[in-house]
C-alpha cells in the first residue's frame, strides 16, 4: 500500500462548542464533512450507481468526451484533485495527460484514508510513468500550505462538491485555490446546474434508501467524534429542494421525543419534527457562477456540458495573470 501523507496547517477543526452552539440553534446543523467518514465515502459511492443520481455519470460523460481537450488547453503535467474520492472520473484525464507527457503526477488530496486508498487501486496499474501522491487534508483549511511546483499544474474540484459551501465559504475557496495558482496552472471546476425541480429531488431521495443511510451516518460519526447519544433509528431522512436558494436541503427529521447530552453535559430536547441540517447541494446558473468566479478572482476559459444542460465542467485561470 502507497504512503499517505498527512497535511494539516494546525486549525482545529474538531471544536466542541462549535457543535454544541449548531446543535441548540433554533435552525438545527452538523457540519457536512462528517458525512464523509471512511463509511460515509463508501456510501456515497454508492448514491453515485443509483439510477437516479445522475451527476457523477453525467460528469463522468462529459469527461470521457472532452478528456482530451481539456488536456490540451490546460498542457497540464500534473494533476491535483481536491476531495478525490475513488477518482472513478479521472482515469480518462490520467490517460491523455501520459499521452502528451513523458511522465505525470497525480495527487489526490482527501479527507479520508479510506477514500484515498480507493483511488490508488483505482489508479497503481495504470502506467509506470505515472507517480501517484496520497494526501490527508482538509481543503477547507490547508489549500494554502499546499506545495507547489514548476510544471504546469491542473486543479480539480469534480462532482459539485463546491455546491456544499454556501456562498461565502464557495468564495473563500475558490480564491484560496486561485491564491495558489501559477500562471500556468489551470482549475477544473465541475457544477451541478439548476434544473426540473422533480429530477433534483429524485437524486436525494434514491428507492433504495441509500442516500437516507448516508445522511444518517453523519449521527454515528458525531458521537464517535464528540461522545453523543444520538440514534439514528429516531429520525428519518428528509432532502427537499429550495427553489428560492436553488439548493438541496439534506435534513435529518425527529420521528421520537428525545434528550442528547452535549459535550458540556447539559440535555439538550429534542422534539417531533425537528429537523437538523446535514448538507446543502447547491444548483447553479450561468448568472451565479459569473459572479462567483469574478468575486474569486478566477476567469473561465471554457465550458463543457452535456446535450441535457444537467452538469457542467469550467476550465478556469486566475485572474492575476490576465
Ligand atoms: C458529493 C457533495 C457533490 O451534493 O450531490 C449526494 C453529496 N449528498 N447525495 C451532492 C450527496 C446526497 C454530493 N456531493
């Protein structure tokens, strides 16, 4: 097995009363990357082979379409996905990024090991000429103590992820990824677009059932993490659209009365009904993602999309060197 390489630049991000104030808010959260333990990622790969998730098969289209093209715009030698996962999607890229290269790195930078050995048996038989580097982080926190280097590099933020962050942390990221960016580097952005209200909410709410156990494992790895009581059989999965904010909203709902015990101790009630929110997945327009990109400092230089318009892939630069 490949060595994983932790970074972290020291920010905790485990804070007890950052949960404990979430939790007894009026409006209910948990911060979303609890949802992406190592159980967490297996689950969501499995959203992704549902028949009614289309945004990975739908980017994945596009990437095999456009693979090339991308590589030659970007001339990248090397390739950093932030947020990985199996990195099922970026065989393709690999594969012509060697076509046009003697040899070529990719690093794969996640928040969970679990996801980051997936994608190196994902990737190890590909070539001999190419070099894999597995990367512990939160990108939330460590773009900036990321390493850079001469060759030309390709950033990558696939699957829409940047549809989590509401509009303030999109921007912070996108401008720390524009801050560590090269005249030469480039950035892959991949975004989910707002459209038929009824195809979005199917996505969320697959027959299977799976994306309800995603959502409810986010209450096993709370209470591992802060010693919580919580059940996941007391609430139930409820993911509905906002069509005023163009999002999903991803909610765990009480379906019993109950007590937790925060991490100071005191009880905190709980009642029917009450729903606490575990993700937001944001639907984005031409118009929103212009402003986003200008307040990033980032300029797009192509855009790539399916015949249906459902799912699109930016190739951006920033804007510091135009
Ligand atoms: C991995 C964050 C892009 O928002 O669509 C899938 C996560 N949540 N089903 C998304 C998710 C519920 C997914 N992202």
């Amino acid at each position: 097995m490949r060595k994983i390489e932790s970074i972290s630049s020291g920010r905790v991000s485990k804070n007890k009363e950052n949960i404990i104030s979430l939790l007894k808010n009026k409006n209910k959260s948990l911060p979303t990357k609890y949802l992406y333990d190592d159980l967490g990622s297996k689950l969501f790969e499995e959203i992704c082979d549902t028949e009614e998730y289309y945004l990975t098969r739908t980017e994945k289209e596009i990437i095999d379409q456009y693979s090339m093209d991308i590589i030659d715009t970007s001339c990248a030698q090397e390739i950093f996905e932030l947020g990985s996962g199996s990195s099922k999607k970026t065989k393709r890229l690999i594969l012509n990024a060697l076509e046009n290269n003697d040899n070529v790195t990719y690093f794969s930078f996640d928040i969970s090991a679990k996801a980051l050995k997936m994608s190196y048996n994902q990737l190890r038989k590909i070539s001999n000429k190419l070099h894999i580097r597995l990367i512990k982080g939160d990108f939330n926190n460590d773009l900036n103590i990321l390493s850079s280097s001469k060759k030309n590099r390709l950033y990558m933020f696939l699957g829409s992820t940047i549809g989590n962050f509401d509009d303030i942390q999109a921007k912070k990221f996108l401008s720390d990824i524009s801050n560590i960016m090269k005249e030469n580097d480039s950035f892959l952005l991949g975004v989910d677009r707002v459209k038929d209200e009824k195809i979005i909410k199917m996505a969320y709410n697959d027959k299977k059932g799976i994306t309800g156990k995603f959502n409810k494992n986010i209450l096993n790895v709370v209470n591992k993490e802060y010693k919580l009581n919580f059940n996941e059989n007391n609430f139930a999965h409820n993911a509905k659209y906002n069509v005023q904010k163009s999002q999903i909203e991803m909610y765990l709902e009480a379906i019993t009365q109950q007590s937790i015990i925060l991490p100071n101790k005191e009880s905190l009630d709980i009642n029917i009904g009450d729903k606490i929110l575990t993700e937001i997945s944001r639907k984005f327009s031409e118009k929103t993602l212009k402003m986003l990109f200008n307040k990033s400092a980032l300029v797009p230089i192509k855009c790539y999309t399916d015949k249906k318009n459902y799912f699109s892939l930016y190739l951006l630069k920033a804007k510091k060197y135009f």
